[in-house]
C-alpha cells in the first residue's frame, strides 16, 4: 500500500469517537476509517461491545482502545478524554456521533410538543446534544495543545435542514448541534482547530426501520446512504486537507432535502 496523500493522512495522530459500539453504525465506521488513515482511536459506547469493535479495529492493523461510558455524565465524559489521552499521549480529533437511540435505553424519546412532557424533552437533550458538549468541553484543551484540532458534531437533516413529524426534542437538539459547531469554530480557530457538522440523510443502519428504507428509495440517489458514506465525509474533516474549513454543515442525504419532487 502506497503513502496516503499528505492531505488525508493521520500518522500520528489520535482520536475519540463517540457512539461507537454498534458495528453497523456511523461511529464505527469512522472510528475504522480514521483507524485506516492512521489514527489512534479510543471508541466510545455506552455498552460492552465497543470492545469488540475495538478488536476489530486491532485485528485490521489500527491502534484502538474501547471505553464504555454515559456521555451524559460530565465524569465519564471527563474519563473517556483522559483515558483517550493516557493510551496515546495526545487528542488531536473528536467525533461525536453518540446520539439517536441507544442498545442501554432502546426509547427514541419521539413525540410531538404536546406529547413531549418535560422529562422526555429533558432526556433528549440530554442524549443528543449533551453528550457532545459534554465531551467537547472534556476535549478542548487538548486540541488546543494539539495546534490542529479537528471536533465533528455528528447532527442530522432532521432539525438542522428539515424537519420530521413528531420529533421536536430530537430535531431541536440536533439543530443546536449545528450551532455548538458554529460558536466553537469562531472561538477556536485561533487555536488552529476547525469544527464543523455533518447532517446525515437516510442512511442504511442496524436500527433503520423498514419506514426509513422506503423513505431512502425516495431521495434523487435512489436508495439511503452507508455509514461508510457518513464516515468519508468525517474523514475529510478531520484530515490537514481541510484546515481552512471551519464553522460548516456538511449535509450527507442524497440530494434528498434539495428535491422538491418526491414522484
């Protein structure tokens, strides 16, 4: 295998990547391409099979710890940073991209405003948006050491691009996400590090239902994404090719939320 393009190389660098256990889902499938490009990885989920995926990751030739842990917790926030920083001496890169639903609490916390009482709405913030201030905040004066840090926000179209019925928790938090981005892009650049978001469409996971595949065929593409898909645009963000791009909203779905037409 030939030297990777300076652009997309990650030699030397380490990474936490957050939501992270599932093998079929976008966390994995970025924390194995940033593995692939030369990334130390720590992995991030709230059960025990992200140490599978972390074997994995190993038996593929990369340098992966797993670590479980409640993001929405500052401590174990706090600890998956400290534990990423121990193993590899350094945190150049942060992914979140813990979020959605979890195999710990299956509940997606849907509903509309009026079915939406406090403690529902609560728990969804918390999950989806929480979680990734939580660890960026654990993260920050690393990156900043790092003089190159790189943080995607894992958001989506829902709430950030468009909207779905009966998900205003869930679409208001990954909203918020774009605009944590933002407000940390502005603040950070200074210290050399770019953050940005990227809004995944329909994208073909373990928990899809069969709802969302009909919804996938109808996008311009013609069917959902792959998490790899998801995953390559991670990658790009978070190599030294994409030093001047900061503050930005990467939307991922297919050409989906710019179609009019769905017949």
């Amino acid at each position: 295998m030939g030297r990777l393009p300076a652009a997309y190389d990650l030699t030397g660098r380490a990474a936490v990547v957050t939501g992270a256990g599932s093998p079929t889902g976008i966390g994995y499938a970025v924390a194995r391409l940033l593995g692939d490009l030369g990334a130390s990885v720590l992995l991030g989920s709230t059960t025990p099979r992200v140490h599978e995926r972390a074997r994995e990751l190993r038996e593929g030739g990369a340098i992966a710890e797993g670590l479980v842990g409640d993001l929405t917790r500052a401590e174990d926030a706090a600890a998956l940073v400290g534990a990423a920083v121990t193993r590899f001496g350094r945190l150049d890169i942060l992914v979140a991209a813990a979020g959605m639903v979890s195999v710990s609490d299956p509940d997606y916390l849907e509903g509309d405003l009026a079915g939406t009482p406090p403690e529902r709405w609560s728990a969804s913030l918390a999950r989806n948006l929480d979680t990734a201030y939580l660890v960026s905040r654990a993260a920050l004066p690393h990156l900043r050491a790092s003089g190159a840090g790189r943080v995607v926000l894992v958001s989506s179209v829902s709430g950030a691009v468009m909207a779905m019925r009966g998900e205003v928790a869930y679409g208001t938090a990954k909203a918020a996400l774009v605009g944590l981005a933002r407000s940390l892009a502005v603040d950070e650049a200074p210290h050399g590090m770019t953050v940005n978001a990227v809004a995944p469409g329909w994208i073909a996971t373990g928990s899809q239902t069969p709802a969302e595949v009909a919804q996938g065929v109808r996008t311009p593409v013609g069917r959902s994404g792959t998490a790899d898909e998801v995953a390559a645009a991670v990658g790009w963000l978070c190599g030294p090719g994409a030093a001047y791009v900061t503050g930005q909203l990467l939307v991922v779905d297919g050409g989906n939320s710019v179609a009019e037409e769905r017949a």
